[in-house]
C-alpha cells in the first residue's frame, strides 16, 4: 500500500537570516559591535547633560530647512487664495 506524500515543513520568512546570523561569525561579530556602538552611542549623546547640544542641533538643523524651504518656494500666483493654516 502506498502513503501519501508528506510535505516537508515550511520554515518561517526569518529562517535563512537566523540561519546566516547563527553560522556565520563575520556576521555575528559585525552586528555585536553595530549593537556596542548604539548602546554607546545613545548613552553619550542622549544624556541629560548633552540636551542643551541636542537642542541647539535641533534648532540648527530646522532652522537651515527652512531657510532653504523659503529659498526655493515659489511666491503664489495673484489671485490664488491663501494657503490654509499650519497646526
């Protein structure tokens, strides 16, 4: 008597990068230290002492973005009807 045919497994979306993080030290080693380098990183610049540099980052950046935002926009057409309100 013959059996079906059993179908093998299907292995989840995930498997082939589990497969190449758990066989492959290259690739642990590089993750290990991008993982070493954000905690590090984090710590010292998202440090209640360093908000005053964040803030004043911030500020920068924003305020560049908007300089070049209104370099580059057109002026309205006459007759156009204003642009509605910003939140």
């Amino acid at each position: 008597e013959m059996l079906p045919e059993v179908p093998p497994p299907t292995l989840p979306w995930y498997a082939p990068l589990v497969r190449l993080v758990a066989f492959s030290p290259p690739v642990r080693s590089v993750i290990l230290l991008a993982a070493a380098a954000i905690t590090l990183l984090s710590f010292t610049f998202l440090h209640d002492s360093q908000l005053t540099r964040i803030e004043w980052a911030r500020h920068t950046v924003r305020a560049s973005l908007q300089a070049l935002w209104r370099r580059y926009q057109r002026p309205p057409a006459p007759g156009d009807a204003p642009p509605p309100p910003r939140r």
